[in-house]
C-alpha cells in the first residue's frame, strides 16, 4: 500500500509531514509517496537519516497559501503539492492521500479530480471528536454550507459506514446536532432530514437515535453526529477554542501563586492523561468522504505523531476498502 | 421599579426563585412580584422569614411543564405563571419580567402577548458568553431558526444597543460567527449579513469587525457575536457540554490517585477562581430583545444567586431604557 503525502501541509512543514511518514512507513509498514519540492523533501529525509524502504518523493514546485481561494488555487497552481498528490492517487499511483494543508484547497481539489462517487449529492469531512468514552465523527465539518435534508441524510449514511468499517462499531448510533432533542426542534433541514432518517431507521436500516444537542456532543451520546458543514464547523471550533482557554487559564491561575503550583505538580499526571484523552492528535485527521479516493484532512498545527496517525487512518480506510462500502451504501438516496 | 419574576421556573423551584427575588429584595432596592401559586409561595415566603417590604404575589394557578409544545401551551395555559407574569408586565403592573422556566414557552409568551417592537422582524435571545477578559453576548441562542440576512443585521443592532446600554461599552465590537474569517465563508446568510453590516460600518454606524469562527469565541474577540439562533444555540450549549465534560474528567483524574489528589486540593483556589470567571450564574440571564417589555430568561439549574442575578440585569436594563432604544434604534432597517 502507497500513500501519498503532501510534505509542505502543516504549519510547521516540512518537519512534521516527512517525519510523521518516516514513522509510519517504520510503524506501519506502508510505502509513502512524499509530494513537494524534491530538493526540500530530499534535505528533510537526509536530517533523518537510517531511512526505511519504502519512501518516495514526486516532485511538485508550487505551494498553495492559506489565504488563497480554494476552488481558483486548485485551477491555477497545476503542479501545486496538493494538486499533484491527488492526481497521484487518481492515476493509481497511490492508495489514499493524506494532507494538513489548506482545507479548502484539499477539498477543491479533491472534488475536482477525484470527483464525486455516483449518486453522491455532496462529500463531506468527517471529524473525529475525542470525549473520555471514545471518539465520535462529526459530519461534516465545513465541506458544505446550505445543506439540503438529502445532503444531511447521505452524510448520516456515509457517517454510518465510516464508523462501522473504520472504527469496527457495528450498529453505530447516528444523531442529528440540534438545537434541541424533540425532533419539532432544528431548522428546517434538519427537520426534513430527522423525518428521513426516521424512515430509513423504519426500515431496520439505521441505529437512528434522533436530535442531540451541542452540549450532549462531548457526552458520547452518539458515534456519528450529523450537521451541516457550516454548523459541524462552528461546533468543532467552538469545541476547541473552550479546551483551550480553559488549559491556558487554569495554567496561568495555577501559577499565580507557590502554593497551586506546587498543587498543579502534584496533579501534572492526572492534567496529562486529561490531555492525551482529548488529543486530536491520536484520531489523526478528517476523512473526506464520498470523493472517488480516500482522502484524510489533517490540522495544520499537526505534529509529527498526527502526521503519522493521519496515515495510519488513510491505511485502514483502505484496508476496509471503505471507498466500494461507499460506493454500494449510497446509491439508493434521493 | 417591579420586577415580576415566574416563581415556578427553575428546575429547583420555587427555592431558587423565591429566594433569588427576596435577595434581590434586599440588595439591589428593587419590588418583586412573584408569580405563581399563592398558597406555595406564601409557604416559601415564610420559610425564608425576616422578609423585607417590597414582596408581592401575583397568584397563578397553571405550570407549563418542560415537554410542552411553546405555543400551544402559551395559548391553552392562560393562567400559568409564565402568561400571568407576562400579563402583568403588558398591563404596566410591572416593569420587567425574569423566569428561570421553559425557554420557548416564555419566549412564546413575550411575543404573543408584548408583541414585537414596530419595525423589528424577530426578537431574538442574547446570551452572555462568558470569557477571561469579560462576557460577549451571543444573539441569538435559539429564539429563530431559518434566519434571514435583515434578521441578523437587527439581531446585531440590537445587541449593539444592549450592550452598550447595559454593559456600558462604547464602541461594542460586532461579529458574525461563521466558519473562517474570510467574508467569503459562511452560508447565504451570513454572506449577506455581512454585506449589510460592512455597509452599516462604513456609514460610521457600526464597529463591525466581521467574521469570527468557534475558537474565537471565548477569546473575547468581540463583545457581540451574531448568530442564527440554530447555530448559536448550538454553540452555546456545546461550549457549556465541553466545560462540564474538562471538569468532571478533570476531577476523576485527580481523585484517582492520593498524590493529584493532595496537588488537586493546593490547587483547588486556581480551580474556583476558573470556575467564577466562567460562571453563567454571574451573568444571570439572557436578555429576549425586540419585544416591548424587558424580559430576561435564565437557565432551569439556575441557583438563587443566578435568579438574584437575573434580576439584577433586568433592573439594569429597565434604568438604562433599554425598550426606548431598541425602539429608536431598529426602524430604520429593512
């Protein structure tokens, strides 16, 4: 198995994107396909040294910004790292492509090559939200804005088979994000989509347990969570900025004064396990899911263990064939 | 001044209501009028003892439980103290109304009975997010779903208003939540709100300082942060879920071993000062804004410190006249 990586995605590029590769090539035997400046990958990989087999570079010249519009930066940067890494898995050049690069661009890109599987209304990003009892996918988390109720209802049932494949849950429970849990509660498509997965659910098909609320998300009260692009995102965000400035404030209060400091010492260990348990890191990246290609979205604050992790995810999608689930899973809605 | 308070809100009632009122009573000078039933406030009343001038009761003899369907149970409960209490602030026989009970049935209730200010298309709820350097409030929280650009743009002049009114900010600063901060992100909406609020900041009106996403809510980059009542409220409640869930883990890890126990217990006055920065009980209650009558809602676990804070806002908002200028201020906007 090959998987393409874009070497100059995360903040902190290359670094963390040719290391997290090295280790997963050692960690999980897979090949990996570096894409970006061959010069800059070639120094990166010689910093390393005592290489694996199984490494590769393709040359690609152009880096596509963060403030670049998506959809005009695919069209015009043609041998950007990000485009030619995802021609690289259309070819069959590669099994799946991993990148923490400019999510839109990856998107963009993602859709205009790879494109759609058939009868896919929309793809979407699915993002592992960490809680104490396990992760659940929040679906989407930006692909889409103005999502219809059928958009809504393929992103449960591509949610649904992600999970079962990829995390081995056999009858996920999937939710609809609302605000409220009386199915009159949510927005109009949320309305329309509750009432579809009612049905799908009706007919045996779907473990569907209705509306949760933003504040049940990190309760693990469901394993796909279902939510336009726009709302996914806000929620996810909104999720993080708390994490972190409630660690940063504690921290500054903790060391306001001899006393707690020496308390937050002592309780270092229980922070840290606190910390690990919520760590994006471990869950590694965001699938993109109905795309003709298993493409995994990472942070772009990642590091080299997230680098790595992102790939070990990519390489499960593949081995659970995760695409032909898709593929035979959806064709049916309208 | 009177403030009528529904003395059969919280989900602990009538404790907190009651005593939050007589607290109130007594520290911030203003009268109450409870509303609810006579013969279970009186017994209230008398268990609390040593009660200072300025307590009155309103009896009501119909509670509007939590399933309850808003409207219906608005238009079929007429004697419940949610539509008695609203009564009395349209009769004139108070000045503002407070409840800790049912969101929508009170939000019902406003409307159908205080009616909408001229010009104003959707009231809309306004809650005080808290953050370390300070609250921003967050409008709207769940009041409108389905929201249109002209809503939004009265959803952020109308909390412009409030808080320079109320908070006593000069200049608030006014953003829209969205998924990134480019104006071109966010769904139609906020799209288009943002067209409209950027014209309004170039005629000198506004300090509109665009999009801000999820994370940036807690970093106080804004004192006003516009949102569909949808996404707002589910930003809200998953901020709320994400801060219960640090906590309660939080707490686990440390009394999981004897050693972060005792660094739990050094560092327990970091740990309260934390919890009373982000404290919602401090902030006492959402403001429903574009009815004619000031009227705050709080949540169901609310204590009697959050009822006393309630009441504390809604005679801030009463002394300010906040009503005359929502009512100078949303006109001229179609």
């Amino acid at each position: 198995m090959k998987i393409a990586i874009d070497a100059i995605g995360s903040d902190a590029r290359p670094v963390p994107d040719v290391q997290g590769a090295v280790d997963a090539v050692r960690e999980y035997g897979v090949e990996v396909l570096l894409v970006g400046p061959e010069a800059l990958i070639r120094r990166e990989l010689d910093k390393i040294g005592n290489l694996p087999d199984g490494i590769h570079i393709c040359n690609a010249t152009q880096e596509i910004m963060m403030g670049e519009h998506p959809a005009n930066a695919v069209r015009e940067k043609k041998d950007s790292s990000i485009v030619v890494a995802v021609q690289q898995v259309k070819k069959g050049n590669a099994d799946a492509f991993v990148s923490m690069g400019h999510t839109g661009a990856n998107l963009a890109a993602a859709v205009l090559h790879l494109q759609r599987i058939q009868g896919v209304h929309r793809p979407a990003l699915g993002a592992m939200f960490p809680t104490p009892k396990g992760p659940a996918l929040l679906i989407d988390v930006g692909a889409n804005t103005d999502c219809k109720p059928e958009w809504l209802e393929q992103f449960a049932i591509m949610g649904e088979l992600y999970v079962r494949a990829v995390l081995g849950i056999d009858r996920p429970r999937v939710a609809l994000l609302a605000n409220g849990e009386e199915e009159i509660k949510g927005n109009q498509a949320v309305q329309q989509a509750h009432a579809r997965l009612q049905a799908r659910a009706a007919k045996g098909g779907m473990n569907f347990v209705g509306n949760i609320e933003g504040k049940d998300v990190p309760a693990h009260l469901a394993d796909v969570i279902v939510a336009d692009g726009f709302v996914g995102n806000i929620a996810l965000k909104t999720a993080e900025g708390i994490a972190k400035m409630l660690n940063e404030l504690l921290r500054s209060e903790i060391q306001s004064n001899p006393i707690s400091m020496l308390g937050g010492a002592l309780a270092m260990p229980a922070f840290n396990k606190v910390k690990k348990i919520l760590d994006y890191t471990e869950y590694g990246g965001a699938p993109l899911l109905g795309v003709n290609g298993v493409v995994i979205i990472g942070h772009g604050r990642s590091n080299a263990v997230a680098v790595k992790n992102a790939i070990r995810v990519a390489k499960r999608a593949v081995e659970t064939n995760i695409l032909e689930t898709i593929r035979s899973g959806v064709t049916a809605v309208d």
